[in-house]
C-alpha cells in the first residue's frame, strides 16, 4: 500500500493542484495544515482528502508537520509500506509514484527514493531559476533528500521519523540517522515534482539563505562530530567566505595603511578571490548567476547561523523562518 502525506499552509490553487495530483497517485493521502487562513481545509476535505490540522498553540514546523501527516496515514492505513511526502505548493509529476516504488523495492535497503524536483516557473524571476538549479544534485546513492521523497514506512519507524523541533534541514538530519541505521538513501533520474517557489524578491532570496545557514549551524550541533561531520563543509565555507576573509582583507588593509601607505592597495586585493570563486562556481554549473549568489548567500547565511547560536546561548528555541509571505507562506519549502 502507498500513502502520500502533503503539508501547507496557505497555498491556495496551488494546494489544489498539489492534492489532485496525490489522489492521482494514491486513494490514500494525508494533508495537514499549519494554521491556514485562505479556505485551504475546506478544499482539501471537499477533495475527499484526510485532514490533519495543527495545534496553534504548538511552533510549527514542517517536520512536525510531516509526522502528524504519516501517524494519520498509518492510522488509516495500517498496511502502508511506503509514503510518498510532498509540500504544498508542489505537484507530483505523473507516474512518479510507481517508478520510485519500482526502485525502492529493488533495493531491500533503500529507506528513501527521490527524483528531480523542478521549479514550474524558471524564468518568472532570477531567484526562481536559482531553485531549479539546486535542485539539479547527482543521481546514485545519496547522503540526504529534500521535502519531496518516497520513503519506507519501516525506516521512517525505526528512526522516529522527522525531529519536529528543527526549524529547517530536518530532511538531511532524519536522513543521518537513518544512514546510521544501515539504510541508503538513493536519487534516481526521474522527475519526482514540480515546484511554485513563488520568489520573487531579493529579501525572499535573502530569507531563505538565512534559514539555511540556520540549518546548517542546527545540523551540524546534533551530527557534526566524527564520523559523520554533518554539514561541516557548508559550515566551513561559510565561515571562511562570510567572515574569515573580509576580516583578513581590512587587517591587511589598516595595518599597511599604518605602515607603508603606498601599499595599502595590495589589502584589497585578497578580495579578488571572491570573482574568482563566482567564476569558478559558475563554470561548473553553466550559470554566472548561480556563481555570483552562491558566493554572496555566505553572508545570510552566517548571520542565519549567528542567530542559531545566539538563541541557543539564550537556550531559546528559534522561529520558522519563512521567505514567502501572505498567501504565499507554508509550512513546507
């Protein structure tokens, strides 16, 4: 048996596209609303899906989000082997479902199945077609998967699913333990969803890389020891690009200022390493774009990763951030 489990709030039309294609997939499938306000219950239960909806008193999270979705799931369906888990401003490509079934049950230990999630709208703005290419990872055994996966009921059980208190990165982190436990994640060349990032705005962009480096802080404080050193390369690269190498570049700058002025210039050029990384990135991934924001994006996201460690000196659990706003804002990503 297949479930799929769907998590939003506020999406709208693209709730609806996203629920028509589950039931396409499955009879059985879950959506589970984060504190709705545009009519979203109301739609799902009229599309004759089940309805899980949240506790406003308790911090959302999409992680939280997704247990509450699959416990209502195994409820309704003691007899489900795997669940299909997608966000609510996605829609599940056709005959998606099967194919990952097909490869999930070749491979005994495959807990997780992903595919190729794309953004519906590329060139409705640069942000948008940022998405779309970081979507594009490599195909073959993986370290972790996104919001949209098939996953086996019975790693899922063995791990105790999503952590509900991370606030974002809860995929790769459930993904940790699961790797911990002898299951492999794989990620095959399908195409598993389409995706409305709806961003639009810079300080959307801005938000996200914030949340990121949130996560990456968050990962790494929980699976970052040997081993396994989860996230310590994104942390690394942050440091080194955010902070490491403006702060080497304005000592160079005032102690040659100080003592041979006619030099100073050469402070300023160990700034030259930031084109040359763009170039470099840019290279790889055909997009001079991807190049220029992937370097600047170490800036939010080590002040994403300052807010985690200021709110856990404080021992204060930190807000959802999300990038969307209004009608736009979920749960999901």
């Amino acid at each position: 048996m297949i479930g799929v489990v769907a998590i939003g709030r506020n999406e709208g039309e693209r709730l609806r596209v996203c629920l028509e294609s589950a039931l396409r997939a499955s009879p059985h499938v879950v959506y589970v609303d984060s504190g709705s306000t545009d009519g979203s219950v109301a739609m799902a239960k009229q599309l004759g899906v089940h309805v899980v909806e949240l506790d406003l008193t308790i911090p959302f999270t999409a992680a939280r989000a997704r247990n509450a979705g699959f416990a209502k799931l195994v409820e309704i369906g003691p007899d489900v082997e795997f669940v299909q888990f997608v966000d609510g401003d996605c829609e599940i490509v056709a005959g998606w479902v099967e194919r990952a079934v097909s490869e999930c049950s070749a491979k005994p230990q495959a807990a997780v199945v992903c595919g190729r999630r794309r953004e519906r709208f590329p060139e409705a703005s640069i942000y948008n077609k940022l998405c779309d290419i970081e979507w594009n990872t490599p195909v073959g055994k993986a370290r972790a998967c996104g919001g949209d996966a098939l996953i086996r009921v019975k790693g899922f059980q063995q791990v105790g699913g999503y952590n509900p208190t991370i606030i974002a990165g809860e995929e790769p982190e459930m993904c940790v333990r699961l790797r911990g436990a002898g299951w492999e994640i794989w990620r095959i060349d399908a195409d598993m969803t389409l995706h409305d990032a709806a961003m639009t705005k810079f300080s959307q962009w801005w938000k996200r890389s914030f949340r990121a480096g949130h996560a990456f802080a968050e990962g790494f404080a929980m699976h970052g020891a040997p081993p396994e050193r989860h996230n310590a390369q994104q942390l690394r690269s942050v440091w080194i690009w955010g902070l490491a190498l403006p702060v080497v570049c304005l000592i160079v700058t005032i102690m040659l200022c100080l003592i041979a002025p006619r030099w100073a210039w050469i402070g300023s050029m160990v700034a030259l390493l930031y084109p040359l990384q763009m170039i470099r990135i840019a290279m790889r991934k055909r997009s001079w774009s991807y190049g220029y924001f992937t370097v600047f994006g170490k800036f939010p996201q080590l002040l994403g990763m300052l807010k985690y460690h200021r709110s856990r000196a404080r021992g204060e659990r930190s807000a959802l951030i999300e990038y969307k706003s209004g009608a736009a804002a979920s749960a999901a990503k």
